[in-house]
C-alpha cells in the first residue's frame, strides 16, 4: 500500500521543551488514522509539522510523497486541515469565508460547500462572528473537506460537534476513507476514534506508547466477565480464578447458583478453559472499549 | 456558489473586503480633520493678530511644530494637516492596520489556518502588505483631492504638484511606519511588539526632527528622521524632495524583504 504519511525520527523541540521525541509514524493510503493522547501529548505539534506551520527541529516527513517544506503550496492543496483551536472571526458570511478559502484550496466542486454545510445542519448566511463554537467547528469541518483533499488532518475535529453532528461527521470521515482519500484524526475523546479509527497511535509526553488497529488494541485490553455456573460451590469459583487465568477484582457470590464477576486482562482462552470444568448458566463477556485499553497502556507506562 | 474559477491576489482581496468599514471610519475622520483645518487658513495662518501671537511664543516650540512658515497657504497646510493632524491620524492607522495584518492574525490564530492552505508566506506578506499600502495611498489621495478643492475657497495658493510631492512625502512616511509594523509581526508573533515598534519609530522620528529643528549644532539628526525625510524640505513649498522620497520608500521595501524573510524562517504559532 502506499504510504501518504511517513514519518521519521521527527522531533520538535520549543526552546527547552521537547514536545515530539523521535516519532515514527506510518499512514497508509485510504486508512483512518487516529491519534490519541492527552493533551501536550505532541498531537497538535505533528499536525502542524505535517502543513509547515512549523518545522522540525531534527527527523524528516514525508506527506503524499513530499517534503512539506519543499512541497509547499502546490502540496498543501492537496490536505484539508481543521485546526485544533478554530478561531473564525468577521463579519463575512459563513458563504464568504467558504468562498475565500475556496480561492486558496484547491479545485472545489461546484455545490460542494453548501451540500456539507446541509448535512452538518450548518447555516452559511449568518455572519461568522455570530457562529456558536459548534458551528464554528463545522464551518472549520467544511473548509477542510470542500475540496476532497487526498489526505485530510483533523485536530479535535468533534470537539464542540452534539452527539448527531458526530456521527454525520463520521459517516463523512467513512465516505472519504472509502472514496481513497485518507484522514489523520487527533483526540482525547477516545470513542470518536473507536468508532472511525482503522489504526491509532497512542500519543504520551512526545512520544509514540504504541501503534495498533484498533482491533488488536481491543484484544490486548481488559474485558469484563460475568459468569454463573451451577452445581458448584462458590469456593471452587473463586479457586479457580484465583491463579491462571487470573481475574482481577473478582468477585463471587454463593447460593444455589455460584457467580463470579470480575475484570479479565490479556487472552480470553485461559479463561474458557477454566470454565469448561463448569456447568455454565450464563456467560458475558463485555467488549473492552477503547478508553479502558488505552488507559491500561497509559497506567503500564507510569 | 462558484468556487472552482481562480482569481488572482486572494489574501490581498480579502484583507481590503474585510476593511472597508475602518477604512470608511478613517476616511471620515481625514476628511473631518482638513475640513476643520483647511478653511481656517484666512483666519489663522493668513492673520495678523495670529501673526503677532506666534510672534510671542517661544521659538523653540515654532521651530518644533514647524510653524515658522504658517504665514503662507503651502507652510499652513504643511505645519497643521501634514505636519501634525494628517501624521498623527495616518501613524494611528498604519500602526493598527500592520500590527494586525501578520501578528495580530497569528495571535487569534486565524493565521495557522491560512498558512495551511495553498498560499506561500511570501504571498501573505506581500498581499497583506499591498493591501495596508492601498488603503494608505488612498488617504493620501483623498487628502490631495479635498485640499485641491479647497485650494480656492480657502486662498491657499498652493500648486497641485507640490501637493502631490507632500502627499507622495506622506505616504512614504505611513509605509515606513506600517512596514516596520509588518517586519516585526513577522519576526515575533507579538502584536504588541509589532504596535510598539511602528509606533516607536514614527513618534521617535517626530521627536528627532523636532529636537534637531532647534539648532544647527543638532541639525546630524534629521538624517535619524523619517519624519525629516518626508518634510524636512518642505515639499508643499518648494516641490518635491527626491532623495527623501527615495530613502522613505527604499527603506519601507526593505523593512518589507526583512518581514517576508522572517515570517519564512520561524515556526508560526496559534
């Protein structure tokens, strides 16, 4: 596959303060790629590396092939950015604005703007100044997706988005992946990314913790069991998860029908194993969501 | 909406679209300052009890306000509009519009966004830049054309050509100010560093030149002056100043390639 986004021992210093340590980063074309961390992770200052708003202090880039120093103008036509802090002022209309941004983006097709601005219920005849933050956002998710860039770089692209704008805002970041272009998302919202992420990397203090689908990061998370079995006394549940396969915070309640609830870590099949020695009533395994996953590599890391 | 067609000078079009209202606010407030002063020429430069009272005040003050020649229509208008109201009122604008146009827009961070999209750094600047210097001719113009009109009515007696040179001298003197704006906003980021040093520079120049007029030992200053550039050889009465004209606008250009270079070479940040 080609690779749109490429990375290479990129580090950015701002005087003393390392804000990106060596990150290596790999996107391929027609992917979602996530990346999440809190905030001063070093998310914002790799996007902005990636449009030339700033250059790196040592590591190189590649974005659709180029140098975005030497690609410059010509290069930037081809990303849709939306900044982390959209800040739109002006007493123009939200047409306007689109219209002059249009002029130094490149090709947008002719009702592009305005059938986004439907579908994000945005207003495009108010004058920008009177925008909420929300519309505001959307008027900044427009600019950036008007004229189908190749590869689009999304900073915190939902904050500020109500829960039905964002999943529009999804279906949209889905078309794009579909239709080949690729899109580069940040946030600390974790779930935007589960829902839209084919692969993450999980940003903490400059560096990269780890690069994963978003699947494999799922499987090496926590899940939470339920189980209850019958005919078996609540000692025999609790010894056997007491070792391997170990349960973390397990808890079990007697009676006729013994159950042990509890948080299980790492593989699954131990797990079932165990349990073949039971006569099984019921079985829930919750999908780990992304947020428990990610924090789990987080607490490892500390 | 017809987005597709490419127009030329995006950023130029839109700085001017964006400031047609302050520019409309500036031209009311030129036009109100030549109103009050211009027609006043009869009964305060051209009067003898006016006559008799600078005659009674210091020389040094008349020599700072460039009031030796009020007499006549060319040194009125000179000392009051260009000297002093017209310099004031274009200093205030110039300084405004180019601490704003780099670091005023990077500091609400509007810039980060338009640098992302197809456009150089040089293209920001030189627009921006072209822009500020449009609304700054046209003050000029506007100035030029008002006092012409009333170049009769008020018995000035000035030749329009000496006009043109004065405001040509105005103009230059507003370029320097606001591109010393520009080159510093491009350099830091700062407004506030930006509004100070364009500021600085026309306020120091002034007071140079004022300090320099009051005696032939101080006279090396005016060479430190924009403000001397400008009118120092009073270009109303005695025509065009070329050398000063030449140093006005050689070093607006190059306080311009300083801020093209720099907004070039640094990170900008939002």
């Amino acid at each position: 596959m080609t690779q749109v986004l490429e990375t290479t021992a990129l580090t950015k210093r701002f005087g003393k303060r390392l804000a990106l340590d060596a990150i290596d980063l790999r996107v391929e074309q027609g992917t979602v790629f996530g990346l999440i961390g809190p905030n001063g992770a070093g998310k914002t200052t790799t996007m902005r590396l990636l449009l030339d708003i700033i250059r790196p202090t040592s590591g190189s880039i590649r974005v659709l092939g180029e140098d975005p120093k030497v690609g410059g103008a010509p290069l930037r036509r081809r990303i849709g950015f939306l900044p982390g802090e959209l800040r739109l002022e002006g007493r123009v209309t939200g047409r306007v604005l689109l219209r002059h941004y249009a002029q130094i983006s490149g090709t947008v097709a002719s009702g592009t703007p305005e059938l986004l601005a439907e579908r994000l219920d945005l207003d495009l005849s108010r004058q920008v100044r009177t925008l909420s933050k929300g519309n505001k956002q959307k008027l900044g998710v427009v600019q950036a997706f008007m004229h189908t860039p190749a590869l689009l770089v999304l900073d915190e692209p939902t904050s500020g988005l109500d829960p039905l704008v964002q999943q529009e805002f999804l279906t949209m970041v889905r078309e794009a992946r579909d239709n080949g272009q690729t899109v580069l998302l940040s946030s600390h919202v974790l779930s935007e990314i589960q829902q839209a992420a084919d692969a993450v990397a999980i940003l903490r203090a400059g560096r990269v913790v780890t690069v994963s689908d978003v699947e494999s990061l799922r499987a090496s998370a926590v899940r939470h069991v339920a189980v209850t079995v019958a005919d078996a006394p609540a000692e025999a549940l609790r010894a056997a998860f007491a070792g391997d396969p170990r349960l973390a915070s397990l808890t079990v309640a007697g009676g006729e029908r013994a159950s042990a609830s509890g948080v299980l870590e790492g593989d699954i099949n131990p797990f079932i194993r165990a349990l073949a020695a039971f006569t099984v009533v019921d079985l829930r395994v919750e999908e780990p969501d992304l947020e428990e996953a990610v924090l789990g590599l987080y607490a490892k890391q500390v | 909406m017809p987005l597709t067609a490419t127009f030329p000078l995006p950023l130029f079009r839109r700085a001017l679209g964006d400031s047609w209202r302050s520019l409309a606010g500036w031209s009311a407030g030129f036009l109100a300052a030549l109103l009050l002063y211009v027609p006043l020429y009869r009964s305060i430069g051209g009067n003898a009890d006016m006559s008799e009272l600078l005659d009674s005040l210091p020389p040094a003050l008349i020599n700072a306000l460039n009031y030796g020649a009020i007499a006549t229509g060319p040194g009125y208008v000179s000392a009051t509009f260009y000297g002093l109201m017209g310099f004031a009122l274009i200093t205030i604008a110039a300084t405004m519009w180019s601490s704003a146009a780099i670091a005023g827009d990077e500091e609400v961070g509007s810039l980060e966004l338009t640098l992302a999209h197809g456009v150089t750094r040089t293209q920001v600047v030189l627009e921006r830049a072209a822009a500020i210097a449009v609304r700054l001719l046209w003050l000029n113009v506007l100035s030029v054309l008002v006092i012409l009109a009333l170049n009769d009515s008020a018995g000035l007696d000035i030749a329009p050509a000496n006009l043109v040179a004065q405001g040509a001298a105005l103009l230059g003197l507003a370029l320097v100010t606001s591109m010393v704006g520009i080159a510093v906003g491009a350099l830091t980021g700062r407004r506030v560093f930006a509004t100070g040093a364009a500021a600085g520079v026309a306020v120091v120049g002034y007071a140079l030149n004022a300090v320099a007029n009051q005696s032939a030992d101080l006279d090396g200053l005016h060479a430190w002056s924009p403000y001397a550039w400008a009118f120092g050889n009073s270009p109303l009465v005695n025509g065009a100043d070329w050398g000063g004209l030449g140093l006005l606008y050689g070093v607006a250009v190059a306080l311009l390639v300083v801020g093209v270079i720099a907004l070039n070479r640094r990170d900008v940040t939002g």
